[in-house]
C-alpha cells in the first residue's frame, strides 16, 4: 500500500481518459500507425518515379573548339587551325507504346586557317560558317516492347505496392485499434478487480475485528482468531497482486497511444452492458470478406503476381524494333542564311531500317516466367487459404461473443446466489449455528464471484472488438 500511495504522489494527476479519445489518440500517435502512414507516403513517390519513366527528355548543350594540328599533305607540310562554337537542344519522349521519338536541333559556327609551310601560302576563312541541322528520329518496338500492359508493368506494380501500403494501413490501424480498445478495457477490468481486491481486504480487516472481539467475549473459540487472520494476510496478498496488474495495465495503454508510462491512468467510459442479439454468421462472414483489409491486400497482391507472370510470359519475344530517321542541313555563311536554307528542306537526308535482338537459348526469360508463375499460384492459394481462415475466424468470433454474453448473465446470478449465500452464513453465525470458517469461505465465494462477473464483462467486450476488427469496422 506504501509503495501505490508514493507512485501515485509521484505521477500526479490521473490522466482522465474515454475510450474515443484513447481510440483518437492511438491515431495520433501510435508508433506504428506513424509507420504505416510513411509506408503509404514512401509508397507515393515510388508511383510517381515509375510515372516518370514516360515524362519527356529536354537535352541541351554548347561546346567551343579550338584546334591546332600540322600534318604532311601532297604539296607539303601544313599547319591547320579551326575554331567552332556549337550548341544543341533536343527533346526525346517514350511512350507507353513502345515508341520512342525526339527531335534534335543543333548549329555550329567554324573558322579554319590553313598554311602551307613550304611556301608560306595561307588559306583563311574570312567570315564564318554555319551548318544548322535539325533530325526526327522515331522507333517502334514490334515484338516484346509494343504490348502496353508489359510496358506499364512498372507503373501497374508500383500503383499495386501503393494499394498494398493503403491495405496494410488500415490493417495496422484496425489491429492498433484493436489493440487500444483491448488495453482500454483491460485496463479498466484490472482496476475493477484491484478495486474488489481493496473492498475484500476491508471485508476481511472488519471481520477480523469481529472475530477478535468475539473470541474477547468468549462466543467464538480462539481456533477463529487465526483464521480471521490468515484471511487478511491472503486479501492483501491479493491486493498487491492487483494493482500491479493494474499498473502493468496502465502502461500498456499509456505506450499505444504515445504517452510516458507511469502516469496515472481514470478512465471515464463504462463498457457496453451485454444485450441479446442475434447474430447472422453468414452475412457476418460475407461483410469479413469485403471489407477485411489483410485479405484486400492479399487479393492485391494475387493480381499483382498475375499481371507480372503475363510481362514475364510477354518478356520471352525477341526485340524487334523499326527506326526511321528523317533530317534537314542548312550550310551558309550567316546563322539566318543556314536556318532559311534548312527551311527551304533542300538538304534533307532520312533513314529506315530495323534492328534484331534476342538471344539464342532464351534460358534468363524463360527461368524469369517459371518464377513468376509459381509465385502468381502461391499469391492465389495464400489468398484463397486466407479467406477461408477470416471465414472461420468470424465464425468462432460469434461463437465466443454469444458464449461470453451468457457467461455474464450466469456471472451475475452466481454473484446473486453468493451475496445471498454470504448474508445466510453471517445469519447462522449470530445465531451460533455456524462456525466462523463458513463465513470466511462465503466471503471468498462471493469474493470470487465478484471477479468472475468483471472477467465475464471483460470477455464480452474484447469479443465484441475481435469481431469488429476481422470485419474491417473498427
């Protein structure tokens, strides 16, 4: 008693709690909500990358040249000089298609010099030159690339990871739920029983005093003393053992909705009173398996499977691709001069042709879709062996929660029966009909039918809990 008195001096004021706000709280501030929250968030730049993979391409760049270079040539020995500046820009895009098209424009500007060392003679470009070219370029994959589905499979699995992380939020936030609910109640269970350990420690401290006075007076033989006695050591031996399972509980609260434990804990929400209901197995079954975010997940990642086996399967072609290329050259002296001759597309030059990969064995794609198929037949029968578990879970779920509401009907009429045994005993024992050792084994039964019926509420509460959370309604 010492040691509860000093912790609750030390934790200061009870920390008042009701069972929304514990819920809203846990949602707040759960490590493990927190988690999930940037699981889903991590999820969302995941997508957006594999999006980016068809976002278009901008290439830019300049470049100046400076060159001196002296070689042997038919009329003798010359130095050369060039001078160029030259930029570029370009824009490539990739399409869902398997199609791949850019546009390219660049311009240069040149200077050389040319001078013959033998005979001193020099060649030099008085003005500049300038070639301006701009090429269109296009390829088309024929065989592996030009499915779409295979060409968004990273853009399709990275939306499933994305529904994955959502599925398994909820399911984290079902199960913390869950969990908070549970601990709520729990909680409150320990202090009623710590509170039912503290009421029989004072039962049996008055009937200790009763007992020694009537021994004092001779009505009662000296055996009783001892009994009384041993009956007070056994209540706050109980005592003890509750309230630390009342503290422990505390803690358990306290840690899941992101609070310091050691605080004291009130709360301030009764538990829902038993009430007969009748309940549709089937129909309870069916809203598990649509709602039930575990088995959304699993689903999820069925199809996800399903959709890789048929890239994998896809994967197997050969690369087959067409390219076309189609470009035009202007070459003046002048930056206008060479755009207007590009223009005019009097120095045009294109391109077709076709290109051939694929390699003779085939083993790494072939090996790649046996993977992907038994792993798409494992995703299923895991989903299927799932269902039929969530199925079945429901199912006993209502079995406990109908067992648990007649527990506490039969709780509260054995608790009825046990005050009325206890009051008889007491009766007997004034009118020296019963002996003191009655008394002290009505006082445990009914004791223990004290702690029976908080336990029974208990069970009924964390039945009702289960329920909600494998249907996915918490």
């Amino acid at each position: 008693m010492i040691l509860l008195m000093v912790g609750t001096a030390l934790a200061g004021q009870p920390l008042a709690l009701d069972y929304e706000s514990a819920l809203e709280q846990a949602l707040q501030r759960n490590p493990t909500i927190l988690g999930s929250n940037m699981d889903v968030r991590a999820s969302d730049g995941v997508l957006l990358a594999a999006k980016g993979t068809f976002d278009p391409q901008l290439n830019a760049g300049a470049n100046m040249t400076n060159s001196t270079s002296e070689s042997i040539r038919e009329f003798g020995e010359v130095l050369s000089e060039l001078e160029a500046t030259s930029w570029n820009t370009g824009v490539e895009q990739v399409l869902p298609t398997g199609t791949t098209m850019s546009v390219d424009w660049s311009s240069t500007q040149s200077r050389f010099r040319y001078e013959l060392r033998d005979t001193g003679y020099i060649v030099e470009q008085d003005d500049p030159l300038f070639q301006t070219r701009m090429v269109a370029t296009i390829s088309q994959s024929l065989l592996e690339g030009h499915r779409l589905a295979s060409n968004l499979q990273g853009v399709r699995q990275a939306g499933a990871s994305r529904d994955i992380a959502l599925a398994d939020q909820k399911a984290t936030r079902q199960q913390v739920l869950a969990d908070v609910a549970t601990a709520y109640w729990n909680l409150r269970s320990k202090q009623r029983l710590a509170e039912i350990a503290q009421h029989a420690l004072q039962t049996a401290q008055e009937e200790q005093r009763v007992v020694h006075l009537k021994v004092e007076q001779g009505t009662l033989a000296p055996v009783e003393k001892a009994r009384g006695d041993a009956a007070v050591i056994q209540a706050e031996s109980s005592l003890i053992v509750a309230e630390n399972d009342a503290h422990q509980a505390a803690d358990v609260l306290l840690l899941l909705i992101g609070e310091e434990p050691g605080a004291a804990v009130s709360l301030t929400t009764e538990p829902i009173q038993p009430q007969q209901m009748t309940l549709d197995p089937d129909a309870l079954v069916k809203i598990a398996i649509e709602h039930n975010p575990t088995l959304h997940a699993a689903r999820v990642r069925t199809h996800t499977a399903e959709m890789a086996e048929r890239h994998a399967h896809h994967s197997r072609l050969p690369q087959l691709n067409a390219n076309a290329s189609y470009g035009l050259t202007g070459y003046e002296p002048s930056s206008a001069k060479s755009t207007s001759e590009l223009m005019s597309g009097d120095l045009p030059d294109w391109s077709v042709g076709a290109t051939l990969s694929m390699p003779l064995l085939n083993r790494a794609d072939r090996g790649n879709h046996m993977e992907r198929q038994a792993q798409a037949l494992r995703a299923k029968n895991d989903a299927q062996a799932l269902e039929r578990t969530i199925a079945q879970d429901v199912r006993t779920q209502v079995r406990t929660l109908v067992a648990s509401h007649t527990q506490v009907r039969l709780a509260r009429a054995n608790l009825k029966l046990a005050e009325q045994t206890l009051s008889a005993e007491r009766a007997l024992r004034e009118a020296g009909r019963a002996i003191q050792k009655d008394v002290l084994e009505a006082m445990r039964v009914h004791n223990d039918a004290l702690v029976a019926l908080e336990q029974a509420l208990a069970g009924y509460q964390l039945a009702l809990i289960e329920l909600e959370r494998l249907k996915g309604t918490l």
